[in-house]
C-alpha cells in the first residue's frame, strides 16, 4: 500500500467516525425501538420462544432488505421523477415532523391480531422500518454519504434485535411508564430533526436562487 492510499484510507476512516453520530442518532430516533417494543410484546405474548426467535429473524431481515433496497433505488427515482435533494429533504423533514407529531399526541392505539407472516408485516414494515426510517435514509445519505448511513442503519436493526430478545427484561427494567417516556422523547427528537432537514432544504434553495 502507497502512502497516498494510506492518507486517503484514513481520511475516509476519519469522515466516517465524524458522521457515525450525526447519523446513527436521526435513524436511533426516527426506529424508535420503545414505540414498537410495546407493539411486539402484544402481538407475540401468546405464542412459544421458538416462534418468536422466528418472527425475530424474518422481522429484521424484511427490515433491513426493505431499507437497503429504498437506499439503492432511491436516486434513480429521483432522477426519474426530476427531483432535487432539497426538494427531498423539505418533503422528507414534513413527512417526519408528521410522524413525530402524531406519536406525541397518540395515546393509545388498538390492533388486530396478525397473521402467521407477522415478522414481515407488520413488525418487519412498518413498524421498524417505515415511512420516517426510509426518510431519513435517503436524506441522511446524500447529506453524510452511504457509508456511515448504512453502518448506522444495521446497528440500529442489531439495538433492535438486542431489545426484542431482550423485550421483557426491558419491560421490567424501565416499566411501561418508563418506555412510554422514552418513547415520547424520541418522537420530540424526531420532530427536530425533521425541523433540521426542512431549514437546511430552504437554506440550500434560496442560496441558489
């Protein structure tokens, strides 16, 4: 390895520590594990462990396939559809705010029972990878690059799979309370970032206009 490939190795090492944050923490909010860790215990508490590790494996597979094929596809539909990434991220930073809004007035929410594909639907989409996940990829990405946004991507899915392996032993250490709370400070956080994205869109058009 020549010098030159040693200073750019670490210069892309550098770049992606300096972005693993600014990344990781909009996708950590935007998942919000505490919402669907109540969902997940509702929805599997009347089967067997062998069935859940089932659903476990098949929810985080459907999520992260789902995600890392919208992040592929998705400059090919901007391009397609002539869209810009400013435009995206006003839109991206509405549809977020949107979402953070209503898991901060949302009470409660009544559910029917799934069917046997329930690690794919619903658990796998939407409910951990959704609408505000898929957002957030996509904006994340053309602002950080693809690198950090896809590590952040799968360590979120791994905090996932640690907390629903784990979901009782979460549910008595923090108590239904507790995971409420969290759950809505996650929705306020989100709902910043989402304030974030729609100023940098409007700053980025109107220093171009």
């Amino acid at each position: 390895m020549t010098p030159e490939e040693r200073v750019i190795i670490i210069r892309l090492m550098e770049n992606i520590i300096k972005a693993f944050p600014l990344t990781f923490i909009p996708l950590f909010a935007a998942m919000n594990v505490f919402t669907v860790l109540p969902i997940f215990i509702s929805l599997t508490e009347e089967i067997t462990n062998s069935e859940r590790k089932t659903i476990i494996r098949d929810s985080l597979l459907t999520a992260l396939i789902v995600g890392l094929l919208f992040l592929a596809l998705g400059k090919i539909i901007f391009k397609i559809l002539g869209i810009t990434e400013s435009d995206f991220k006003i839109a991206g930073g509405l549809v977020l705010l949107i979402f953070a809004i209503l898991d901060l007035v949302r009470h409660d929410e009544t559910r029917k029972k799934p069917f046997d594909k329930m690690g794919v639907v619903p658990i796998g989409v939407p409910l951990i990878t959704g609408p505000a996940v898929l957002t957030t990829i996509l904006v994340l990405v053309d602002q950080y690059g693809i690198v950090p946004t896809v590590i952040s991507f799968v360590l979120n899915l791994l905090i996932v799979w640690v907390t629903f392996v784990n979901a009782e032993r979460v549910i008595r250490l923090f108590g239904k309370g507790g995971i409420a709370g969290i759950a809505k400070i996650m929705a306020l956080l989100l709902a910043s970032i989402a304030i974030m994205m729609i100023r940098l869109g409007l700053s980025t058009i109107i220093h171009r206009l």
